[in-house]
C-alpha cells in the first residue's frame, strides 16, 4: 500500500492519505521471469523417439482373414465359444481347436465378451484361465446397453 505525501501540485498541506492503487510492477516483474523459464524449459521438454516402422504392405489377394473367435460369458456362468458351449475345465483346448492354426494357437488373438449382468469374479475366471494357458492376446469387447 502506498502513501500519499503532498497535495495536489505540490501544494497544501503536509497531510498523509493512503494511496489504493495496485502497484503491478512486482507482477509484471514476476511474469516476464516465469515466461523466460517456460520458453526455455519447453523446448527441453519434448523429446523426439526414433521410430522405425515397417512398410506397410497390402496383404496377398488369395488371403482370407481369419474370422475372430469370441468367447460369450453369459450372467448364469456359461461360456460359449462362438456358438458351442463349453466349460471353464475345457476352454484353452477349445480355443486352440476353435483357431484351428497350424502354428502355436497362443500366439491368435481371442475376444472376450460379457453380457451386463455377468459378475466380475464369474469374468475374471475366465481370464485367468487363459492367462494361465498361455493366452496373452485377448481382446475385450463392449456393446452399449440401452
């Protein structure tokens, strides 16, 4: 807060008001000096990553794409693998022959899906299971519910 020591021009008397005026000066000081660091430290900031992608190649014409194979957990515990039922004791090998691949079939990405009512320990089970055979490439899938 500053004073005010004279009166207008100079003149009258040796009265003291407060002044109310914001001095900006200290702010404007502080601004410039964090503009300063920001403008240098940004630059330092983004660090470039080598990325050496390969090239895209189109895939051979008398190539067909694999159809999925999409394991339904329903909320009464069944599991169906595409449309067959089967059990959680039987699921890893009735995955590998749903891929019906010649090389190793834990290396094919499977999608997993649960109806809304489905609790988690029932969708974890399942999870678990072909996590402990092997299968690391598991798509989860989701549908709105209206």
């Amino acid at each position: 807060m500053g004073a005010k020591l004279s009166g207008p021009g100079g003149q009258g008397g040796k009265t003291i008001e407060q002044n109310a005026d914001i001095n900006v000066t200290p702010f404007v000081d502080i601004m410039l000096v964090l503009l300063i660091i920001f403008m240098v430290a940004a630059p330092m900031a983004t660090v470039s990553i080598r990325l050496d992608l390969p090239p895209a190649t189109p895939p051979a014409d008398n190539e067909k794409p694999k159809e999925p194979v999409y394991i339904t957990i329903q909320e009464t515990g069944s599991i169906f693998l595409a449309d067959r039922q089967t059990t959680i004791e039987t699921l890893a090998v009735d995955v590998c022959t749903a891929l019906a691949v010649a090389t190793d079939c834990r290396e094919e990405r499977i999608f997993v899906r649960a109806q809304p009512d489905v609790t988690y320990d029932q969708f974890m089970e399942v999870m678990n299971t072909l996590q402990e055979s092997g299968y690391f490439k598991v798509g989860l899938l989701n549908e709105d519910i209206e």
